[in-house]
C-alpha cells in the first residue's frame, strides 16, 4: 500500500540554501522509490486556513517513506530548509485502491454500539 509524506510549508523568501535543498532533494528520493505528486501548486482554501504550500511524497510503503526521511543523505539536506522554512511534515498510509468509505463507517458503527 503506498504511503506518503505530507508538508505543509509556510512561505519565506527565497534563499541560497532552500534553492540548493530543492536541487539536491529528487536523488535522495530515487533509491526509495519516492515521487512528486504535489509541490507547492497552486493551493484553493475550501475551509479553514492553509498559510503556506503543500508537498506530496508518494512512496511504496511506510517502511521506505521512513527510510528515507531517516536516510543519511535526506538528513544532510534537511538542514538546508528548516533553517529558513517553518513547517509540519507528517508520513501517513494511503488507501487499498478498494477502500470504501461506506464500509468504513460501518465498522465505526460497529466498534461505537459495544
């Protein structure tokens, strides 16, 4: 099951070290099957309030989403942004690509009547 990580990165001016972070980042996400499906598009608030951009890593698994965020070569990077980027970053597991959320909800349904 794919996992994913998931910033939420507030805006800041651009700097030299941010600029080389994004330079550097796409090969310490190739050995681990990490991919780019968000990064900083275009964000429409629906609800709430969303200060900043979103990135979206796509990984095999949470094993290797780990992995990679725990990696010598990510740890060198990392530095590199979150001394000039605040933010929240979070790895979390996808969905079976049969999830069904009316399913869901009845489990819930289930587990709460006990």
């Amino acid at each position: 099951m794919s996992a994913y990580a998931l910033a939420h990165l507030r805006r800041a001016p651009v700097h030299d070290e941010v600029l080389e972070y994004l330079e550097r980042i796409d090969a310490t996400l190739a050995p681990f099957g990490g991919r780019f499906l968000v990064h900083g598009g275009t964000v429409e608030v629906l609800e709430g309030d969303w200060p900043g951009d979103v990135v979206i890593l796509e990984f095999p698994d949470l094993a290797t989403a780990r992995a990679w965020y725990g990696s010598p070569a990510y740890q060198e990077i990392k530095p590199l942004r979150t001394r000039h980027l605040a933010g929240d970053v979070i790895l979390v597991d996808g969905v079976e690509p049969a999830h069904d959320s009316s399913r869901m909800a009845a489990r819930l349904r289930r587990n709460t009547a006990r």
